[in-house]
C-alpha cells in the first residue's frame, strides 16, 4: 500500500496505509483536518467555517504570520489585520515526499506549501512591504503531526516578524482538560489587563482563557491531558512561547464564524510561536520554526 494523495483547486488530501489522515487548504495552508485510523478528527474545525477563501478558518491549525494580534504601536506591522496575512493568503502546494515502508506501518508523507512576496495580493504587499518567502511544511506519520515553517528575508534590509501555529486541538469536555508542562512559566493574561503573572501547576479551563506563555525552558513537551489521560503531546524547536486560549461562552457567542456555539466546551487551543517582542531577521537570512504534536 502507498501513501494516498489527492489535490484540486482548494486543498491537498493525504491518506497513509496504516488510515491516518489529513487536509490542508490552500487558504492560509491552513490544515483543517487530522484523522487517526479509525476516522476519528484530532482537530477542531466550527462547523460555520468559511473554507471558501473569504476569511481566516475558525479552526484546524491557521499560520499566523508576520504580527501576532494586532501591534499598533509597532510601525512596520502596525497596518496589519489580526494575526497579519498568511492565513488568509493563497499559498502554493510545492510538492510531496514520501517514505514508505516494508511493513506498511511506518509510511510518512510531507506537503510543502510556499507563499512569498512574489504570491502574496498587493493589498498585503502594501501593508508590509519586505521581500521574504515562507515553506511551511506539514508532515504526518501514524501518531504524529509536525508543522514547520522556514522564513527567509530575500530583501536587503531587515525585517521583524512574529509567527505562530495557532492549533485548534478537539477534545471531549473542556472541563476535564489540563495542559501540563507550562507550570512556573511567566504569562502575559490578555484577560486581565495584559498583567504578568506566574503559572503555579496544570493549566485548567474554567472560563476565557488567552495567554501568552514564556516557558524557561522551552524543550519541556506541552502535553494535553483528558480526565488525566494524556491527548496531545507538543513540542517545539525554536517557537518559544505557548498562547493557550479557549474563548469560553460569552466570545464564542460574539464570533459568527464558531459553530456550534457550545463548541468551545470541544477545543482547547495551545499555540506554539514566537510572539513575545519581534524576531528581526537580516537581510538573505532565515528562520525556521516547527511543532510536533504527538499522539
Ligand atoms: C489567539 C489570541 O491566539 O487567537 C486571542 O491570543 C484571539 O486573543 C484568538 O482571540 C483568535 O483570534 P482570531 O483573529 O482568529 O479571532
């Protein structure tokens, strides 16, 4: 059996021999689905998400790139709409590998996907007006999932960005979930006044959660555990913050694109990136950046 991969217009489909699955969109090279082999989704995705190309997916894994939020007080992505361009960019399918494998249960496959000064709309390239290209790289194994993102500046001056894999992860009831792995880190609370503040253990949900997590050290795995079972294992080469967010009922209602509007009690959104302050990137040089969630 080989690795099975399909792609039209829209968005690029890959089945592994063992089942596992997924689906990238174009828009935003945003992966809107992550199977296990039995068909089960791994990732949430509102059922009133736009996949049409005219908004930002609620849901799935959405690249943020190159503001984090929004910065109006940072002049070169001041102009720049929430969580700036990439997600609702039409990115480039650039090609497939695969490794397979004598006992079929080992086979992988990576995507590629590239979006650059060249492909981006002159909307976006007035807001921010550097040279740079981006790969974004998305690869499935049968028990896990690795996004990686390499940023090269192909201008001749610097440039700042901020970048994040703001991962929608499903899950049964948001209030057995406990995230572990952030204890003692210093957190910014977007809730409460942006104040710092210090997490003492598990992070638990129990009402809107955003925060931007620093982690001392950022090679401790982010696991997200259901009724102490764990989920979801996260970890990050390079992307050394952590935002955990759950908009909780009264967001959830305000957002037209989150259906059903108890769905938040079904996601939990843990996001590896680099957002605290701005990463300046010399002309000709690059960055790269990954996340593998493990199963
Ligand atoms: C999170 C931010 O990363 O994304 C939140 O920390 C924000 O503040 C959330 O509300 C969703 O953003 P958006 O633009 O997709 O509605």
């Amino acid at each position: 059996a080989q690795v099975n991969i399909t792609h039209d217009n829209s968005r690029v489909n890959a089945v592994l021999p063992s089942g596992e699955s997924i689906e990238v969109l174009l828009h935003g090279a945003t992966v809107t689905s992550w199977k296990d082999r039995a068909g089960n989704e791994r990732l949430w995705l509102s059922d009133a998400a736009k996949l049409d190309g005219s908004k930002a997916v609620r849901g799935g894994i959405p690249l943020v790139f190159p503001v984090f939020g929004t910065a109006p007080d940072h002049e070169p992505t001041s102009k720049l709409p929430q969580h700036g361009f990439a997600r609702n960019s039409r990115w480039d399918f650039l090609g497939k590998s695969t490794t397979e494998s004598s006992g079929q249960t080992d086979a992988s496959v990576k995507l590629d996907f590239g979006l650059s000064t060249a492909t981006i709309n002159d909307e976006a390239k007035k807001l921010w007006p550097f040279s740079f290209s981006l790969i974004y790289s998305v690869t499935l194994t049968p028990d896990a999932l690795r996004t990686g993102i390499v940023i090269t500046n192909d201008g001749d001056q610097p440039f700042e960005f901020q970048t994040l894999l703001h991962t929608y992860f499903r899950i049964g009831d948001i209030t057995k979930v406990s995230v572990s792995g952030l204890e003692e880190a210093a957190y910014v609370d977007k809730v409460d006044g942006a104040k710092e503040k210090q997490q003492a253990g598990d992070v638990t949900i129990a009402g809107e959660v955003d925060r931007v997590y620093h982690p001392a050290n950022p090679s401790t795995p982010v696991v997200i555990s259901e009724g102490g079972e764990s989920k979801f294992s996260i970890v990050r080469e390079t992307l050394s913050d952590v935002v955990v967010w759950n908009p909780w009922i009264e967001k959830a209602q305000g957002m037209g694109d989150f259906e059903p509007k108890d769905g938040y009690k079904n996601m939990i959104c843990v996001e590896a990136g680099s957002v605290k302050g701005f990463t300046k990137l010399e002309a000709g040089d690059a960055y790269s950046g990954e996340q593998v969630i493990t199963v």
